[in-house]
C-alpha cells in the first residue's frame, strides 16, 4: 500500500505542482464551457426574440384576435400596405429585409359561402429561418380562423370532438428527462478528454525521456507501479471533469433557455449515484489510456493509438443518450461506458432501477479496473515493450 501511495503523490505532484497544466486541464475546461454554453443559450434567445416584420393587406380584425393571443406584441411588426406594393414587399422579403406577406381578400368577413372561395395568399423566404418559422407558425393561425368562419356561416361542422387526458405534470421529472438526456454524454465525454490530456503523459512521456527504466528498477511490485498510475489518473481526470461537469451544470439553464432550470431537483443519495458511477468509470477510461500509453514509444505515438477510442467513446456516448432503450435486459451492462451512460440517465431520470444499474456498473467497472492493472502488470515485466525504441 505504501508503494501505492508513493506512486500516486508522484503522478500528484506532476500535475498538481505544474501550475500551467493545473489551469489548462482542470480550470479551463468548465470556464470555456460555460462561456461557450452561456453564450450559444443567449444567442438563440436574442434569435427568438428577434421582432418579425410581417406586411399586411387587409388584416380582419378576427384573425388579429387569434394570433394575438399567441404573439407577442414585441416580436411582431405588422407593416399595412396595399395592392400596388406587393412586388416591393416581395423583393424585401427576398433581402431577407422582411419576414412575411399576407394578403387578405378584400370583404372576407362578408363571404355568404355560395361565390368562389375568397383566397389567403402567403409569401415568405424558405431561405430564411425567420420567415419560414412565422410562415409555419401563422399557417397554423390561418388554419383556426377558418374554422371559425366555417362556424360563422355553416354551423356546428364537428364530426367528431377530442377529448384528452394527462398525468399530473411534474416539474421535476421534466428537467429529469432533459438532463438525462444532455449530461450523461456530454460527461463521460469530459471524463475521457481530461484523462487523455494527462495520461500519455505518465507513461509514455516517461518511457520517451527514458525515465521508465529508473522507476521498474525500483523495489516496487509492478502490480503497485500499474495501480498507483491509475489512481492517480484517475482521481486528476475526475477533478478535470468536474470543472467541466460545473461549467454545463452552470450554463444549461440559459443554453435550453429556462431560467428556472437547477441541480436541485436531485437528492444527496442521487448525487452520490452518480459520483459512484462516474469514479468507476474513469477506472475503465484511465485503464485503457494506460494500456495503450505503455504500448506506445512516445506521446504522439499514444495519441494516436487513444484517438480512435476516443471518437468511438463519443459515438457510443451520443446513441446510448438520445435513443430510448427498450432493452430489458442486464447484460447489456457488461459493455463499457456504455454502462455507465444508462446508470447516469436512470439516476437523472428517477429510475426506480437506478440503485441496481448502478451496482452493476460498480461491480463490472472494478472487474475491468483489476483486467488493466493485470495487463500492465503484464507490460511492465515485458522489457520488449517498455524499453522499445
């Protein structure tokens, strides 16, 4: 144990005492995502509340009435015009100067249901977001109008009514589902970026400057060497995460644009699920750095060899987090990371299995922690490896 703990102060001191690797890789991970975060949020809220500049011919005062109910009057500039400026208005909306034409028959309100039909005409931009979101958004507005004109002069024209139902809405569970969604991938992610950025270093960085062979000659039991690296590791890569952890966490609420949006919604029991999960999967991530870090002759060379791990983490990440699981079954929990990412999502969530998936990925997480340290244990004694040029 004590070789252990010497191991792991020297990986320590190595990050902890380098005051510029300290702020790149634990600081400034979760500043710049916040600020990224924080900004992209305001960014399409100020894109949202952009004000439309719709031209109109002939508005009735009913359809005001409807979509007023909807719109706001700030994001709205009705511009009245006539006939004869039709083509200018079209040419502006073109330019992208304006969002929207309607045009509205002169003497709709007093269509008896037997002449031709009166015709609405729209003219918007497709190439415009803008203006085919008002051109979806007002196509909807028509839609009610004319069913209340049709009510005016025919009657009652219902074949049928809907009537709908819903469970109680819960606040709670509806921010559940969002995290659920957004962190999981976005922190294993992190986990694995803050790992890659200092484990090549720790092995194959030593085995570049030659000073491997200093350390295997030491009396230490390889198994201890192997273990030592890996706690290290993986305790730097978990404070590296949790600065990027923080920046999400304190920047999602303006990126999904809802002020009320927190952390408070789960317990101390969740947070400590959570926790769990993320320090046994940051075993599996450092393991395999390590593995390949003491594979390779340099730190590019590492690189290389961890960056196809990595694409495929963040592929494995992004399916398991957008797509609804309809598999019951627990042997799916053998894969990691992806283990992790379904424990993380039913923790978010308020999984009533949380507890369960999350012992499960303990367990198969610390089964593949003991696999690494006995496979570098393995590259450690294998001098063809370790001293290769």
């Amino acid at each position: 144990m004590k070789n252990i703990l010497t191991v792991f102060k020297k990986e320590w001191d190595r990050v902890i005492k380098d005051t510029r690797l300290v702020i790149m890789v634990m600081l400034m991970p979760g500043l710049l995502i916040f600020i990224i975060y924080s900004l992209m949020g305001t960014l399409l809220q100020n894109q949202a509340e952009q004000p439309a500049d719709i031209a109109v011919i002939n508005l009735p005062d009913d359809f005001q009435a409807i979509y007023s109910q909807v719109e706001n009057e700030d994001s709205l500039n009705l511009i009245e015009i006539d006939e004869n400026d039709i083509g200018y208005a079209e040419s502006m909306i073109d330019d992208k100067e304006w969002t929207m034409l309607l045009v509205f028959p002169e003497g709709l309100d007093d269509y008896d249901g037997v002449a031709e039909k009166p015709v609405v005409k729209i003219y918007f931009n497709p190439n415009d977001i803008n203006s085919s979101s008002a051109q979806s958004r007002f196509i909807n507005y028509l839609m009610t109008y004319q069913n209340l004109k049709s009510l005016e002069l025919y009657g009652d024209t219902n074949f049928f009514l809907i009537e709908q139902s819903q469970t109680e809405a819960n606040d709670s569970e509806l921010m559940g589902a969002i995290f659920g969604q957004l962190l999981p991938m976005l922190v294993i992610m992190f986990l694995f970026s803050g790992a890659m950025s200092i484990g090549p270093e720790a092995i194959a960085g030593e085995k570049e400057r030659g000073t491997i062979a200093t350390i295997l000659i030491t009396p230490i039991k390889r198994k201890e060497l192997a273990l030592g690296k890996i706690l290290a590791l993986s305790v730097l890569s978990m404070l590296s995460a949790a600065s990027s952890f923080l920046g999400i966490i304190l920047s999602l609420p303006k990126l999904i644009n809802n002020g009320e949006a927190n952390i408070d919604i789960y317990s101390f029991n969740d947070y400590l699920l959570i926790f769990i999960v993320l320090f046994s999967t940051i075993f599996v991530i450092v393991g395999i750095i390590s593995i390949l870090s003491a594979y390779a002759k340099s730190v590019k060379e590492a690189g290389a060899y961890i960056a196809p791990i990595y694409i495929l983490t963040i592929v494995v990440s992004i399916a398991t987090s957008l797509s609804g699981n309809t598999d019951s079954s627990l042997l799916r929990f053998i894969i990691p990371i992806y283990n992790s990412i379904e424990s993380l999502k039913a923790i978010m969530m308020f999984s009533d299995k949380a507890l369960l998936y999350t012992m499960i990925t303990l367990g198969v997480n610390l089964l593949y922690l003991a696999i690494f340290v006995a496979i570098l244990n393995k590259m450690f004694n294998n001098e063809k490896i370790m001293f290769a040029k």
